[in-house]
C-alpha cells in the first residue's frame, strides 16, 4: 500500500517580523503570476501594488478582525493567506518560486475551515481572471457579473458545508 507525499510545506499563522517575506510574496506573486490581470499597465500595476507595504502587511497581520496565514517550506514563505472574520478571503497568493506544489488549494482549505471555526457559513473572495478558473474548480460561483471589464473581478462565493467525523 503506498501512502500520498506528505506536502513539503506547512501553513501557519503568519507572524509580524514576516511582514517584509510576506510583502515580497504578494509583489512577486502580482507582478510575475497575474500579467493577464494587469497587462503590463503600469498605472493599473501601481494601483494594485500600492497597499502591498510591509507596513500594511504588519497591519493586516495584528488586526484581529483578520486570520493571515502563510505557508513555508525550508524557512520560505511561499504563500499567503487571510481571511476576514465575516468570511472574507481577503488574500490568497502563491509566489512563483511555489507554484504548481498544491500550495494555494492547502492554502484555500486552511481559510475555508477558518471561516467554519469563526461560525461562517459562506466565504466570499474577490477573484483575478488569472485565478478565477481555480476557485471555479474549487466549488466557488459568481455571484455578480455587471462588473467583469478592467479592474472589477468576479465576484465569488462558496456556501461551506459542516465537517463531518471521518
């Protein structure tokens, strides 16, 4: 009988003196994996870049209205995570250097059963196109589609379902 891989990354809860590695990871992860998203626009670029601070990061993590987590391998972050106490994902990015590991659907899965334990029965998240496919496969619907030209993103959202004992 043989056994899946374990992962060779954890997540965990993000901790404040990762506020600069976490910054890079949400830079790298826009400039470098959402190019269908910004299109090189550097005005649109700018825009989306702009709150992407190791400050704000630092806020973000020691808000308690928020859940950030981040997942590492050999002592680098190579994905974040966050989640809004009323079942927001507010953040959910994979740098370059982890794509393609499951780092993002562990990273999904760790949100969803947050939002369980804070007592949500929906998640909702605002997707990039580049994403979009992913969350589609993931069992997230939009739930808004006037607003899909430029820089408004699908609106999605996922009713969770209680766990159950295995």
């Amino acid at each position: 009988m043989t056994h899946p891989a374990k992962p060779s990354f954890e997540i965990r809860a993000a901790q404040m003196r990762e506020a600069g590695a976490i910054c890079e990871v949400l830079r790298r992860s826009i400039i470098e994996l959402c190019v269908r998203d910004h299109q090189h626009d550097p005005v649109r670029l700018a825009e989306w870049l702009a709150n992407k601070t190791p400050e704000n990061v630092a806020n973000w993590i020691a808000n308690p209205d928020n859940c950030m987590f981040v997942a590492v391998a050999e002592g680098k972050i190579l994905g974040v995570g966050s989640i809004r106490s009323g079942g927001e994902i507010a953040l959910n990015y994979v740098s370059p250097d982890g794509r393609f590991q499951g780092i993002s659907r562990a990273m999904l899965r760790t949100l969803e059963e947050t939002a369980r334990e804070l007592g949500c029965r929906r998640v909702t998240l605002t997707s990039t196109f580049t994403a979009h496919g992913f969350y589609l496969a993931a069992g997230y619907a939009d739930y808004k589609h006037e607003a899909w030209e430029g820089r408004d993103w699908p609106l999605m959202e996922k009713r969770l379902m209680e766990k159950t004992l295995d």
